[in-house]
C-alpha cells in the first residue's frame, strides 16, 4: 500500500488544525466527505477490537438547540456542519463481547468454537476481572481513540473540528434518551469549516519542544 501524503503534508495539516471556537453555519461538508469520516470512525482502532461505544451524529436542529444549552450555551454544537457524541457501552457484559465475537466469526469466515480462547480471555480480563470495576473508564478511552482518529482524518481533508468535553453528560443522556439504552455520553466532536471571524485561527500553535515531550530510551 502507497502513502498518499508526504511527511511535509502531514505536519502542515497538524499545524492547520486547531480546536474551532467559531464556525461558519453556511458551510458544509460534502457527503462524500462526510461518508469517509464516517468510515474512519468504523475503522478506529479500539482494545480487543471491541467497540464498546456508538457515535451519535446529530442533525437534528430542535435537538442540536437542546444540546446546546446544555454545552453551556457554545454556539459551535449548532453552527457546526457535524455534531457527533461519542456514547459508551454502558457496564460492558458478555452480551456484547458475545456479539463482537459472531462478528468476527462471520467476517473472518471462521466458526464461533475456534474463538472460544479469545472470547474467555476477553470475559477474564474485562467482565471477570479487576477491570470490569473500572470498565466505563475503559471504555470511554477506546472513545478517545476514535476521537483522535476523527480529528486527524478531519483534518487531511481540510475539514475543521472542535473536540468537546464542556458539556453535562447527564443531561446529553437525558435529551438523546441514552440511558435506556445502557449507553452513556462520554465526549462530543463540532465538525465544519471555521468561520472566517474565528480569532483563534491565527494564534500560533503553543506545544512544548520534542525534547521535552519525547524520551528515547
């Protein structure tokens, strides 16, 4: 497999990006575009490949307007051209690790019995073990995996994006009827193009030398 953008790109668009505190409501992004970060959220990596979340892409305007007031009142959750909630798979069970592993049977062309050894290493490790008593904060990395992910595709295609954990989960679950669901909201991602009044586009980027940074040992 060939790269498709050189070192040079790929910094230039890390240096490009940054956390858009001001989007541009009349600009969107195309649904080809859309479609391939939709597809780069599928494909992120996550631990054991589990994918304990879903990711919750709000159009709606009256629940967009909602959401708002409870990202304490951030214009961005309604201007942006994408709003996505990343939610987690709430107390993780068998169930679910049950289900990844006939998905992976299936795919994979195998049958369920020869992964019985992953499927209990799983269920020791994460329902059976110390883990599990932490497995919502488990969980919610593998979200921040595929946040990262999302940002940095973003921002390749020169699409701007806004991170955000200024909101009350609580109340995101409320509106989204999460609970029910056994899901929980855990980060949300403003995705567009900045709007050219954004003052924030033009501050230069503050990160700490490598060699403060980055240890070789």
């Amino acid at each position: 497999m060939s790269t498709t953008l050189t070192d040079h790109d790929l910094i230039n668009c890390q240096n490009w990006r940054y956390a858009v505190k001001q989007f541009d409501p009349s600009r969107k992004i195309s649904m080809n575009h859309w479609s391939t970060l939709e597809q780069t959220l599928v494909l992120s990596p996550s631990s054991y490949g589990l994918q304990p979340y879903m990711f919750l892409v709000i159009d709606d305007v009256a629940l967009r307007a909602r959401l708002t007031v409870a990202s304490y009142n951030q214009p961005k959750v309604a201007d942006c051209s994408r709003f996505v909630v990343f939610a987690i798979r709430k107390d993780m069970d068998r169930a679910h690790v049950d289900r990844f592993i006939a998905r992976t049977a299936k795919i994979r062309k195998v049958s369920v019995e020869s992964l019985a050894g992953y499927r209990q290493t799983i269920i020791g490790d994460l329902i059976e073990g110390p883990r599990h008593a932490w497995i919502d904060h488990w969980s919610a990395r593998q979200a921040y995996l595929a946040l990262g992910n999302l940002l940095t595709s973003a921002a390749t295609l020169g699409i701007d994006a806004c991170p955000m954990e200024g909101f009350e989960p609580d109340k995101y679950d409320e509106i989204l009827g999460l609970t029910p669901r056994h899901l929980g909201a855990v980060v949300a991602c403003a995705l567009g193009y900045r709007s050219p009044n954004d003052q924030h586009a033009h501050d230069a980027k503050v990160r700490f030398a490598a060699e403060d940074l980055v240890e070789y040992v």
